[in-house]
C-alpha cells in the first residue's frame, strides 16, 4: 500500500527465524522473546484483524545469509494485503528475484549504503515507490551488517543522499530502544522526517497506545510494531485507529 498524506500506516512485523516467527531483543540471536510455528498463518491473523500492509524481516538471511525465500512465498501466498520486506538482501540479483514475486517494497540495508547504484538500478526498473532503505541507528550512527558495523553518519546526513540514488521511502529503526519495550525517543524521528521529503516508516520500542499517539505527531507515515504485539501491550485492532492523522 502507498504511503498516504492522512495516514500513518500501522504495520505489524513478522520476523523469519528458522521457518518460526520470532522476536529478537535488539536483534542478538539467542535471544528470542517469542517463537510460533507457521509464520505465514501469523502474518495471515495480523490482516484478518484489519492490517493493511505486512513487514516481514528474514533474520536467517540477515543473521546467517540463508535466505528463508520458501517461507517468503508461503506469506506471499497467504495474504491478499501487501507486505514490504527486508533481510539478507545481499544481491542485486537477489533483489529484483523479490521484487518480480510482487513484494509492495523491498527493503535494502547494507547492500544499498555500501554500493548506492543497487539502488539506483533497483529503482529505474522496478520505480522508486518500491525500494525503501533500511537505516538502523544506534547513537545516531547509521549501523550495518547486522548491527555490527557503524559507518559515523547519522541517518539524516544520509537521508537526501538515498533519495538522490532512487529510494522512495526510510525504514529508521533506532537500535537503542529496539525490542526492549520500553517506549522510543520522537526528537530522532523528527530530525529525520525534517531532513527529508520522502516517506519515513520508523520501528523501535513502540509500547503502548500513548506511543503511537506521540509518533503521530512526528510527521513519520507508518510504524512497525512487533515485540508489544507479540507480547500484549497493544492491541493490534485498537492500534489501526490511530492510522489517520488528524488535521
């Protein structure tokens, strides 16, 4: 689904770990919070409930460059609502495979910081709209590879340099409150949406209904919420009421 001027798009993550859907904290491996089998009839529930797009994030293929493709189509062929998409995306090749299944929007991380004319390509064939770029912050530094890596750029230095390459919207995941449940920090959400005129989608420590009514305020047009779905501290139903925004 496009990102929409009155709308804050409220996407519930299904994260691939080992054919199972999980919940990381922070993302370190070892640490699941979550595990239940058939990611694809998860994925399935959260559009039963009114979810209008689907974030799906291949841990195999981030954490260990086993892409989880076979389980990918399984969601694919389950839902009838978008997904966007985002792990493991190493290749160019690798990329435009997603992209000719009819994913919605393809997330690129590493691939596209290291070498920005994948996303260039990616975007003069497939349009800009679905190529998204994934940039994960920690200490207002750009992570990659996994979150192992920083490259000393804060995410709005490189904001407009994305959107010169082709990208069509941010995912900004900010790693300091990631997964820990313990709410999120609006000022980086804010110096983001403001260096920039193409779409933000932000995901990271998301806890509560009070949450979601503070990132509407951020300008941000969607947010990914996983572990407080996961772990009851919204309810997904009552969470799709504050995706339009008032004016």
């Amino acid at each position: 689904m496009s990102f929409q001027e009155d709308k804050m798009l409220i996407m519930p993550a299904v994260d691939i770990k080992n054919g199972k859907c999980v919940q990381l904290v922070q993302g370190e491996p070892g640490t699941e919070m979550v595990q239940i089998e058939n990611p694809e009839k998860v994925a399935k529930q959260w559009e039963d409930i009114g979810a209008e797009t689907i974030h799906i994030i291949d841990l195999d293929g981030t954490i260990h460059g086993n892409t989880s493709f076979q389980v990918i189509k399984k969601i694919l062929n389950e839902l009838s609502v978008p997904i966007q998409l985002g792990g493991g995306i190493r290749s160019i090749e690798y990329a435009k495979k997603l992209l000719d299944l009819d994913i919605e929007r393809l997330i690129i991380g590493t691939m596209g910081i290291e070498h920005p004319e994948t996303i260039k390509e990616l975007s003069e064939e497939y349009g800009s709209e679905r190529i998204m770029i994934s940039l994960d912050s920690k200490d207002n530094k750009v992570l990659i590879k996994g979150w192992q890596e920083n490259i000393n750029k804060s995410p709005s230095e490189l904001s407009n340099e994305f959107k010169e390459h082709g990208a069509g919207s941010i995912l900004f995941t900010n790693v300091d409150v990631e997964g820990l449940l313990g709410g999120f920090y609006t000022d980086p959400v804010v110096e983001l949406v403001n260096s920039v005129d193409i779409p933000i989608v932000y995901s990271g420590g998301v806890t509560n209904l009070d949450d979601l009514s503070q990132l509407q305020q951020t300008g941000a047009k969607g947010v990914v919420i996983g572990s407080a779905l996961y772990k009851n501290k919204i309810d997904l139903k009552e969470a799709l009421k504050y995706q339009t925004l008032n004016k």
